[in-house]
C-alpha cells in the first residue's frame, strides 16, 4: 500500500511533517489547533490525511476511535513531540463495508456520492453482481453509475446494448469505455465532477487503468490480467482517494465481490430494487420469500411487468442469500 503514493506525494509528506514540527516550536498554541482534513488512504495504523491547504499528513488515530477509511473527514491534532494524531472522525453521510476475514466486515470507505460499478466486456459482465452492487448502492443513498470497460475487446454492441436495456430504463445510466478511446474517458470524467465517487468492479476490470487515463500524471500501478485464466492478479490492495482536475474526487478499491449485504434486512433489499421500492401494496406473509406464497405484492408486480424477469429472479435470491 505504500507503495501506492507516488514519489512525490512520500516527499510532501515527509516535508509537512517537519514544517508542523517547526511550526510547533514556534507557537506553542499549535498543540491544541484541531486541523480538519480528508483521509487520503490508510495502511496498517497509519492514515494520509490532506489538510485543507492541500498538504498531506501522516498520523496515527486516537485509540478510542473506530477504523478510520479513505474519505472520512477527521480533526488532526500535533502534539508537542511533533507527532499527529486524529483526534475525532466527523459524522459520516455514508460508510462502505466489504467482507474480511471471517466474513465479518470491514469498513472500506467514507462520504461517498456515487458508486461507479465497472464491468468488462471481457470476462463478460455479471447482471446478478451488477444488482447486489446496486443494493448496497441504494442503502449507501449514493447514485450509481454503470461502466462497461475494455469497449475495445468488443465485436459488437450487443453486451453494451442488453445492459443499458435493463438499467436505463431503472434511472442508471450505462456507460461505455476504453482506456484508448479519450472520448469515453472525456465523458466519463463529466460524470465524476464535483462529487465523491468510487470505482467498484471485480478485479480486473480495469478501474485502477480508468483512473490512470483519467489522472495521467498520478501513475497508478495497474495489474496484467493473466493470459491463462482471464483473471486479474490483485494489484490495489487498499482503497485511496484521488482529487480530479476538474473538481470531484474518486476512490480506488480493491477488487471486491460483495459489499455489506450481510445481516441486510428484507427491507433493505426492495430499497435497494428502485422499481420495487414503492410497491402498492404489501406481501401477506411478512417473512414471504415471493415464491409460492398467496397474495405476494412483488409478485404481483412482475405479473404487471414492473420488473424484470431477470431482476425479479436476483431479488428473490438476494433475499434466500443474505436475509435470515
Ligand atoms: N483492452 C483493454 N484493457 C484494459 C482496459 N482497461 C484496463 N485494461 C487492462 O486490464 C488489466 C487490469 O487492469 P487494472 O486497472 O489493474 O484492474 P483493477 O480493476 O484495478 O484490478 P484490481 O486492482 O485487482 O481490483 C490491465 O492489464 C489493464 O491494462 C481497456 O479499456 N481495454
Ligand atoms: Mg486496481
Ligand atoms: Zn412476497
């Protein structure tokens, strides 16, 4: 993950840390300023911050704090041996969970606006990954954006057009890319302005190669996609956080399956399914799994084409799968 900060930013990092020290040994009021800054991107203990006046900062949390993620919005503190601390994480407008060990889960990022779910042509996308993303998305009160990426590797536009046959008409809009056409990036980065998005996406897909066509100068490691399996080698390892030039930011993450869809309650999931959201009426049976139960108000409203066969099948298995 160090790895991960480009030469310079290491360099500025280094170069803050002793003008805050300096600045302490001049005023010994510094001690009890509380800075606000932005997470940047953490590993192991240790957190980048940017200060407001853009400088970034590494610092350790307090030990009564919960985990702090990549785009919290946190009060540093310098103590008077030069060290920084993050003395408090303010209140989040959203948090973003992934599994960890042991299928508990861990918080991945913070404040995000939109989620951008990248697709490839190439291993061909997921409708059933698309939804569960969807769901989180939903529950996040985030938007969600669709990216089918390697547009190149297409022969045709059927995957791009059976995609957007099934989002568009839900409000999602579907968006076709490659790293080599500077159109789609250029239409891209329309939708990422003066807002916080994350690129979500197996691994593989192409996100941290998105954001390096987008960032040029900020070098991001990007990972081969194995010739034999057709399978990306994990490259991104934490989730970090990139200013665009045109305003707005956007959050690398590593290559996830699932988002937090455990312990998600039934009702988070017709939340999460925007045509079913505001069904007429209500199922029976509060416990009803919409398949064979009578007078199931989701299956009354495939019966009048509200939604998707296919949509309808993945809601009913999110429901089997992550609802007790
Ligand atoms: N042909 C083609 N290849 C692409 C495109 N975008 C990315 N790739 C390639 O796909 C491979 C994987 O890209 P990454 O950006 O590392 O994928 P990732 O989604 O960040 O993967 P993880 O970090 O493991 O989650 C690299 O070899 C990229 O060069 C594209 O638009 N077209
Ligand atoms: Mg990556
Ligand atoms: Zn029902």
């Amino acid at each position: 993950m160090a790895k991960k900060l480009t030469q310079q930013q290491h360099r500025q990092i280094k170069e803050n840390q002793q003008k805050h020290l300096a600045s302490y040994e001049q005023d010994e009021d510094a001690t009890s300023e509380l800075l606000p800054a932005r997470v940047i991107t953490n590993y192991g203990k240790s957190i980048i911050a940017e200060l407001t006046d853009k400088q970034l900062i590494r610092c350790l949390p307090r030990q009564n704090l919960e985990q702090i993620v990549c785009g919290d919005n946190v009060l540093i503190q310098i103590l008077e041996n030069g060290d920084a601390v993050v003395a408090a994480i303010q209140a989040r407008d959203s948090l973003l969970k992934k599994p960890g060990f042991g299928g508990k889960l861990k918080p991945m990022a913070a404040n995000i606006d939109q989620v951008v779910i990248v697709m490839a042509v190439r291993p061909q996308p997921n409708p059933y990954l698309i939804d569960r993303y969807l769901v989180a998305t939903e529950n996040l009160h985030a938007d969600g954006l669709i990216l089918l990426n390697k547009m190149d590797l297409a022969e045709d536009d059927s995957i791009l057009s059976s995609l957007s046959e099934e989002y568009e008409k839900l409000g999602y809009q579907v968006l076709p890319t490659s790293i080599s056409d500077a159109k789609s990036i250029y239409r891209l980065q329309q939708h990422l302005n003066h807002k916080t998005s994350i690129l979500v996406g197996l691994s593989g897909v192409g996100k941290s190669a998105l954001i390096n066509t987008l960032l040029p100068d900020q070098n991001i490691r990007v990972g081969e996609v194995s010739a034999a399996s057709g399978e990306g080698t994990h490259t991104t390892t934490g989730s970090i956080l990139y200013h665009l030039p045109e305003g707005g930011d956007i959050i690398d993450s590593p290559g996830v399956r699932d988002f937090g869809l455990w312990n998600t309650s039934a009702d988070d999931v017709t939340y999460g399914f925007v045509e079913l959201r505001n069904l007429p009426g209500h199922c029976k049976f509060s416990d009803c799994k919409h398949d064979i139960e009578p007078d199931c108000a989701v299956k009354d409203a495939y019966a009048a084409g509200e939604i998707s066969e296919q949509r309808f099948k993945h809601y009913k298995k999110i429901i089997q799968e992550y609802t007790s």
